[in-house]
C-alpha cells in the first residue's frame, strides 16, 4: 500500500511540471518572437541617467567678444601703412617735391578747388588766376604782385625739365613777360591747379588739357 501510494505522488508531481512546461511554450507562441528581442535589448537609461549625459558633453566654445580699443588700434594702424604708402608713391611721382615753406600756399590752393570763377576775385570763394596765386602763397609767406605778368617778373626762370611742385607754370601770348595771361600752380606730374577763365570753377587740369609756356619758381628768399 504505501508502494502505491508513492508511486501515485510521483506521477502527480510529474504531470504538474509537464503542464507548467507547456503552459509557459503557449505563453511565448503567442506573444511571438518580438518578446525574445525584447528581452535581449539592453535597459534605456532613465531620466536622471539621460540628463547626466548631456551634462557631461563638451559645450561650443563660445567667441570672446571683440576688444574695441585693440580693433581701433589695429584699423588705425592699416590707416596709417596704407597712407603712408600712398603718400610714398605720390612723392616719387612727383620727382623732386616741394620746397617745404610753400607747401601752405599748395594747402589753401587745393581747399578752393569747385569755387567759380570771378574777373579780378580775390577770394574768399570767388577767384581769377593771379588772384587765387597771389592769396594762395601769402598763407606761405610770400608776397607776389597781384597780375600774372608781374608774378611772372617775380619768380625765378626755369626750363621745363626741371619743374617741381609749388613752381608756377604761365602762359603768354607773345611768349614775353609783358604777354603773360594766366597763371596756375604747378602740383607735379604735369598737373596744375587753376582758376581758368569766366564759366569755369577752380579745377586741377594737365598739361594736356591746355600746354603753358613759361615758368617760374617762387625762391626760398621770397618766402621769408
């Protein structure tokens, strides 16, 4: 009797774990393979370990702002080169270059460049020629004559070739002294500064716009 009686336990507990066994087969079948990669998939970070990692990603370094004095200092430094150059060209072009005590008179002179014409004007903002001369170098310190013809009776005579700026270049009808009409200031490169005639504004023209004949240089003498 007790044989039997453990025999029948044992075929019990047998039968159980056979139905537990299949059980769990059906559960997997239908909830299908999609739960088996489900279940191999690492767990996602919560909340708090999502915010951890951006916090600790390198953030863009920012641009510095701009030093406005350095950036001043730099843009006038650029000025400066850049004129310096230009001024360096320009002297080279103009050979010789001034007599430094004319060059206030060469100054004043470029100041009235677009005034208009005036017969006899002697300024201020209306000139004929040898007005517009003789205002233009009192500011240097010298005194010329107030007509073209004296002013050329005035200055020193030179050939062509040896033209420099602040020289005065003059024109003349019978190439004499007494034929002299006009009058400009020489500026280098064969261009002049004029007061041309009635209709026209104080202007810069070349020697190819309208050929003078004669010249003459205002000395450092005159220029005391």
């Amino acid at each position: 009797m007790p044989e039997d009686i453990s025999g029948e336990g044992t075929r019990r507990r047998r039968g159980a774990m056979r139905a537990a066994l299949l059980a769990a087969l059906g559960a997997a079948a239908i909830a299908g393979p999609g739960a088996v990669a489900r279940a191999a998939e690492p767990p996602r970070p919560g909340p708090g370990q999502e915010a951890d990692t951006v916090a600790l990603e390198p953030k863009p370094e920012e641009p510095k702002p701009e030093d406005p004095e350095l950036a001043a200092q730099e843009l006038a430094g650029r000025e400066a080169a850049g004129q310096d150059l230009a001024d360096h060209n320009l002297a080279e072009a103009e050979g010789a270059g001034t007599v430094p005590a004319l060059e206030p008179a060469l100054v004043f002179a470029l100041r009235q460049v677009g005034d208009p014409y005036a017969l006899g004007g002697v300024g201020p903002h209306r000139w004929d020629c040898s007005g517009l001369v003789q205002r233009a170098y009192a500011r240097a310190g010298v005194r010329l004559p107030r007509l073209a013809a004296d002013q050329y009776r005035a200055t020193r005579r030179i050939p062509r070739g040896d033209l420099r700026r602040g020289d005065l270049v003059f024109w003349s009808g019978d190439g004499r002294a007494s034929g002299v009409h006009h009058v400009a200031i020489y500026l280098g490169g064969g261009r002049y500064l004029e007061a041309a005639r009635p209709g026209t504004r104080v202007r810069i023209s070349t020697f190819a716009d309208y050929n003078p004949h004669m010249y003459g240089r205002v000395t450092r003498t005159a220029a005391r």
